[in-house]
C-alpha cells in the first residue's frame, strides 16, 4: 500500500513536471506569434477551449457575473465538440465554490458561437490559439490566451491546463487562474 502512494505521488510529480515544460516552452512560442495589438473597443467575447465543458464553460459563467453591461456579448464553445455534453461532476462542484452554477451547461462548438463578429475571443492553450488562428486568420489580432491578461508574474506561462479527468483541487486550480485572467482583462477592456 505505501508503495502504491509513492508510485502515485511520483507519477503525479512527473505530471507535473511534463505540464510546466510543455508551458514554459508553449509560452515562448505565443509571445512571438500573438499579436501585440490590443483591441480598443470590446463589445463580444468568446472564449474556447477544447470540449468546452470545463474551463471555456466556467469563464463564460464567471464573465457574466461580474458584467453589469447587459449589452456585452458573452459566448463559450470548444473545438472539439461532437454532441453536446453537460460538465463534469468535478467542475460542477467547484464551480459553486466558486458562486457559479455549471449543472445545467451543456457544451457547444464553434458553429454555435459569433466567432466573425467577435471582438474577443479568448483561447486557454497554445494549441487553441493556433487552431482558431488557422481558421480565422483575419481575426488574428482579435484572438488571444485568456492567461495573458492574469497579473505578473502568473502572466509568464500561456496556459490554463485542461483539468478533465482530474481532482477538484485541480479544478479548484484552474478556476482560480481563469477568475484570475478574467477580472484583470475585465479591467482592462
């Protein structure tokens, strides 16, 4: 049994290690290919993430609870969604630590969203950015990393890491780094 809790904690350990790496290095190649222009007038955000049950879901969420200005546009949806899927029970949960109910979510892709009338839209990793730069190449300037906007230094790495399949510590973890970025670009649109 105790050799069972080493194996897992280092597997973890290993996890860990691999995700800051691939960060550190994906944080890199962003601040070469983002583009430095900022938009001056903001009016719709979308942000996106791969199933858009987790992280885009809950900053949908989050966004449109700290908006007073009823007239923003505020959309979520993921890359890769195939059928509409509710949130996991790891992110409702944390969600309502978080004053935010995900329970009745269900996930959308990018054909449900205004993706060519949006003023913002916010990707959570590298890999997201690049996809929907590929798609929406005249939208380059408007597509940004949600974790760019997160205060110094927390700002230095990229992404937000997809929490799918794990704890609701790491929920909890992503969410505070979404919360993070989302009332620091709040301030700043």
């Amino acid at each position: 049994m105790q050799q069972r809790k080493m194996f897992s904690k280092v597997k973890n350990i290993k996890r860990d290690v691999k995700l800051l790496l691939r960060n550190i290095y994906e944080s890199v190649l962003y601040r070469f290919a983002r583009s430095r222009r900022a938009s001056s007038y903001t009016r719709s955000v979308v942000f996106v993430c791969m199933g858009n049950i987790c992280r885009s879901a809950f900053a949908e969420y989050l966004m449109r609870s700290i908006t007073e200005d009823k007239i923003l546009s505020i959309e979520s949806c993921g890359l890769n969604v195939d059928m509409r899927t509710p949130s996991p029970l790891e992110a409702i949960i944390t969600s309502k630590t978080f004053g935010l109910d995900l329970e009745g979510h269900l996930s959308k892709g990018l054909e449900c969203c205004d993706l060519e009338n949006s003023d913002l839209i916010l990707a959570m990793e590298l890999w997201q950015y690049k996809k929907l730069v590929e798609l929406f190449p005249h939208k380059k300037e408007n597509i940004k990393l949600l974790r760019e906007f997160a205060p110094f230094p927390e700002n230095i790495l990229c992404n937000i890491n997809d929490p799918f399949g794990q704890s609701e510590e790491i929920f909890a973890k992503c969410f505070s780094q979404i919360e993070r970025s989302i009332h620091a670009m709040k301030a700043r649109i």
